[in-house]
C-alpha cells in the first residue's frame, strides 16, 4: 500500500540584463523595474555618495545603511536591514536596491532573498570586483562564526546595473582588486583577453572610458558564461575558482588582513605554478599570468612573513576539502578550462608540489 | 555608449516526489537520497518517537533537537541549528531530514534553505496538518516581532516522505487541526471529495487505513496540484489561502490561542458565507461546508467573546492587504475555484457584509 505523488516545480525564468551605461545612476529610474515601494541597501560610505542620488528619483524609497566593512556582514545586521524592511512597510512588491561593494551586494542580496520568501533585488556595483564578479550569478550569504558566507542562499538579482562613471571615487587599490579578478577570467576563458588587459593597463589606470567599458563588457561576459551553465555551482562554475583554494588560505592565516584580489592574485600564481610542475597546465603559463598581474601591481609573492605549512593546514579544513583531498580549479592552458576525463571540474595535487611553491615564493 | 549582457539561469528541474507508505519511517533508510552525512532536525517531542528510529538506520547521522513550540520557530534557533550543523561538519553533500509537524518543517527547511546556500532537505511530517498541507510546496521559513513567517525562503524539498502510521501517536485535536485543511482542499478543488470526507468521518477518526491512506493522497494531490501551477505563489496558489485571511487575523486577535486548524476551519465559513451574500458563492455552499466541518468536530462559529470590529482591524494590517484593501480567496461553488475575469485570483468583498456575518457568527 504505497503510494505517491509527483510535485512539478517549473520555474518562471529568473533570466536578468547586466546593463553597463556610463551615468546610469543619474537616470536609474528609467532603468529600475516597477515597484510599490523601493529599499535603497548602502553602507555609510557608499551611502553618501550615492544614496541621496538615487532616492531623490523616487515616489517612495527608504534607504537602509549599515557600518561599512566586512565584518558588518552577519547575522545581526541582516536582522536589522529586514526589521528595516518591515518598519518601511515593505511588502512583496517592494524591490530592493543594493548599492555598494561585494559585501552590500551578499548582505543586501540575503536579505532580499529571505524577506517574505523572495522580494526582487537589483545590484548597484560600485566597485570594479562587484561590477564582475559578486553582482552577477546570484550568490548572497552573510558571515558567521563559523566562516564565511557559511550562510546564504541562492538569489537571481532582477537585474544588473552597472555605472562605470563610479570607479572615478573608488580608490585606485580597489580598482586593482578587481582587476585580479578581470585577469582570472582571462585565464580561464580567454587568453586574448589577458593579453590585452596587461597591454592596456595605462589605459584602464587612467579610467578610459573605451577601456574601462571593454574591461567591463567582456569580464562580465565571460563570468556570465560560467554562472548560465551552471547556476547552482554543481560543475563548470568551478572555473572561477581558480586561485581561489589558495586565497582563501592565504585570507585565513593572516586573518583576513590581507585584501581578496590580493589573495586571488597570490592564489592564481601559486595554483598555476603547482599545476605546471605536477604537468596540468602548459608550462610558461605562470609567467605570462605573473607578467599580467605585475602590470596591474598585484602581488605574485606570498606577503612577507607567511608560513608555508599554516597556509597547507588553513587548506585542508577549508569547506572544498570537507569530502577528502583538497581540489582546485585550474585551466589546462591560459584562456581554457575544462573538466578532465572523468568529468571532474576540479582536481587535487600532490601537497608537496603545492608547498614547494608556496615557499620558493615566500618573502623571507 | 551603453551595452548589455544577458545572464541566463536554466534551473535544473526540482520535481520531487511525496511518497506515501505506511511503515515508511522503519525502512526510510531506502528511501533517502545518498549523502556523505545527515542531520536529522527535530523537536523535543518527535525525537523521543521518531529520532533514534531514523539514526539508527543510518552510518553518519546527527540529530538536531529544539524545544517544541511555535514559538521557537525564531531566528536564535535557527542560528542553533545552522551552528549544528557546522559543529556536525555538514557539507553542500549533506542531507537534512526534518521530521516533525509544521514548525519543524518550516525551521528545518528554512536551515536547509540557507547553509551554505542551499542543501537537500527531505520533508518526513508527522502531523496531519503537515503532510497534506506544510510539507508541500517549498515554503520555509521564520517568526520575527514583525509577524510570522516574514522572513524566510522558497526551498523545494528533495522529497516528502509520509508515514501515515505515525498518525496513531497524535493527538486527536491535531487529527483534527489537519481534517480542517483536508476540508479546504475539497472545498476549492473537489466537491466528490468534500463530501467522501464528510460521509468517511468515523472511518477516519478511527484512523482505519483505507480512509486515511484515500484522505491523505487526495489532499497531497490538490495540494500538488496548485503549487505546481504556481511555484512562487503569485496566482492559482491563492486558492490554498480560502479562510485564511480571516484565519490569520483570528489568530492574531486570540494572541495565536486559538489553534491554526480551528482559525481555518472559522475563517472559512466567514469567508464563504460573506460571498454567499455578496453574490460571489453559489448559495447553500456555506452549509455544506459547514456539515463537512462539524462533522470533524471542527468549530464554524467565533470563539467566546471574539470582537468583529477587532477581527476587521486586524485585517487590514495585514501583510496580504499591504497594497490597498483585503482580499480574499474564495471558490465559486464548493469544488471550483478561478480566476475572475480580469485574472485576479483574489477578491476584495464589502467591509460591512464580510463584519455582518463575523457579527452573527459570534458567540456572546
């Protein structure tokens, strides 16, 4: 006597624009979708430039800060920003705004994500790590004690909306961040792509507006490629975590002290160099990735004073590792990256390879 | 100068199926999804029943337990929770098993809904009212000051898997509490099944197995079949709201004292008998209901000393009236429910008919 029922789940398609218009902020009215009420999500900082803007184009639109900085991003501040939500009014046809750095967009993403089950979000990025990498693909979460974004759900912005006009009051060491991420998706999907950031870096450091829209259009393009074959990060999404085993290593054993682009810079040269020695990646690839990341002045070394066999052990309790070895996601040649035989996305390597690496780099 | 990038976000179906077995909790070994590690969530009261039962059966299982009660349906023990389930090393590969009535169902699927952006949860409901009723449809979440329910998130389980043998060791007032919704499902989809329930009373009530097995796949079905057409709950899924928005304001009048079947059972019969004279309900259908609901021992008049005009204020602050006046979901005739002309799902009804009928239905 068994018996069963099938419940069918098709989702309406969460398909979004990343739209990148210089000024955008200055029209962005004509640019949000239709809603009953907006909540305008900033930290201070941000908040002074840019919220006063944007909320003065619209009827009825609070805006809710919270104290800049990443270690804001937790349970408590979500809690505020929702009972925010709620002292507003806000109902299921408000649409949430989230403007700022990566930190706004997981924060402000969350809470969008779970107040009354699901409210519409657009991310305002404005910084260039956010514009290409955390506004786009749906990934919200907060920080708890246990880890980072240990927390978090899966949550399709209704829309992207980036400003390129804003990287103008970003200060030039985020503009480098960012560009450690623009230089991995080089490395993963486009080699010609690499090429030109490290031949056009005087450009991009002097915030011309042809180059900063290429670099913006083509990095959001290629991140765009791995989140649409694979929204709930099961396999092909891997690729952008290239370096990224390394850095978030590298994050933990000095205490998040040291910056994420930094890390993911560090991280790439460490995993591209461990992966030619163990005979993974082509060789002569590390140079070249190394000669890109010195072009925008990011760090192909260890920071000073790093101990090799902390960043091995801060590895292995890192969630990835949580099934057995520690796994990376590396490309098999500079602007390629595939899964191997197997289907694999990802693949370990020999500890001792990876610690020889990270001390022929480590600043003594 | 303005260009686009289209995100694509093909979801990978998340059909699930509610199995139906008496004896199902004694083999449910067979019938979970592979996973490294499991956490069995629970209350203090199912864990004595059911908790060891489950573990037992599995290699590497944790069972997560929290004080019985609505009330605890909260953020603190939410975060209870998510921090077990990193003291238990859970990964993205393991699989939450809730198993309990709505409260647990909410919480557990709401703590699935949010580690590390989503894990499996199967959904084994203990409670009449949650296996035809709660356990379907993806809907988690959390109490706040603000209201119930307020935060949370859309999380499809992986599966439902329905004991209907562990109905023997529940108490009869929740047998009831689920009869209320079993009710409503005839009453919005399927007269033929209203009326079986109202004949099959004793048969029911003595738990026989024909009768339970019959009441419990009919209302899984008409429940599956509204959130099916309707995933995110924005139109044919109100048909599952009939009695409800009078039901949440009685609860929230009697301080949620008065249980939530018995404010369904009441709202309902305001509802359908306020259409009757507002011309929206066929005639005669209010009775009807009332027979199948008296039957089940289920109340159709206001509990002692309940105010009408509190019951109205209570309304209209409520979060489905944020956008203008109450509204209301309320089949045509018993068995059928739709749109009206212009596509709503739900209907605004005369203050003064809606508070005449509260009025005759009051006990003084």
């Amino acid at each position: 006597m068994t018996t069963s029922v099938r419940v069918s789940t098709n989702q309406i398609s969460q398909d979004y624009d990343v739209l990148i218009e210089p000024g955008a902020i200055d029209r962005i009215r004509a640019l949000l979708p239709d809603a009953h009420t907006y909540a305008i999500i900033t930290d201070t900082n941000v908040a002074r430039l840019y919220a006063e803007k944007i909320r003065k184009q619209l009827t009825n639109a609070a805006v809710l800060t919270f104290e800049a900085g990443e270690a804001n991003k937790n349970a408590e501040t979500w809690q505020k920003l929702s009972d925010g939500l709620i002292n507003h009014n806000a109902g299921r046809d408000t649409c949430i705004i989230a403007v700022g750095g990566g930190v706004t967009g997981d924060l402000a993403g969350f809470v969008a994500a779970t107040y009354m089950r699901g409210v519409p979000v657009v991310q305002v990025p404005t910084t260039l790590l956010a514009m290409i990498d955390a506004s786009i693909g749906g990934k919200t979460g907060i920080d708890i004690d246990g880890g980072k974004n240990l927390i978090g759900a899966f949550h399709q912005p209704h829309a992207v909306i980036i400003d390129p006009d804003v990287l103008r009051t970003l200060p030039k060491h985020e503009l480098r961040y960012g560009l450690a991420e623009a230089i991995k998706h080089g490395a993963i999907a486009d080699a010609a792509y690499l090429q030109w950031i490290a031949d056009s870096m005087q450009s991009i450091d002097a915030l011309e507006s042809n180059a900063i829209m290429h670099l913006i259009q083509r990095s959001v393009e290629i991140k765009a490629q791995f989140v649409s074959a694979d929204v709930q990060e099961a396999g092909a999404r891997a690729a952008l975590n290239f370096g990224h085993t390394i850095a978030h290593a590298l994050e933990r054993v000095t205490r998040y002290a040291m910056p994420h682009g930094e890390a993911v810079a560090c991280g790439m040269v460490v995993e591209i160099l461990s992966a030619e020695a163990a005979g993974v990646t082509e060789a002569g690839s590390g140079a070249k990735l190394v000669h890109a990341l010195e072009g925008a002045a990011l760090p192909a070394a260890l920071p000073k004073g790093t101990n090799s066999s902390e960043v091995m052990a801060a590895m292995s309790t890192d969630k990835k590792a949580r099934a057995g070895a520690v796994r990376y996601a590396i490309p098999a040649r500079l602007g390629e990256f595939s899964a191997d035989t197997e289907g694999n996305w990802t693949r370990p390597m020999p500890d001792d390879v990876v610690k020889g690496v990270l001390a022929r780099l480590s600043i003594k």
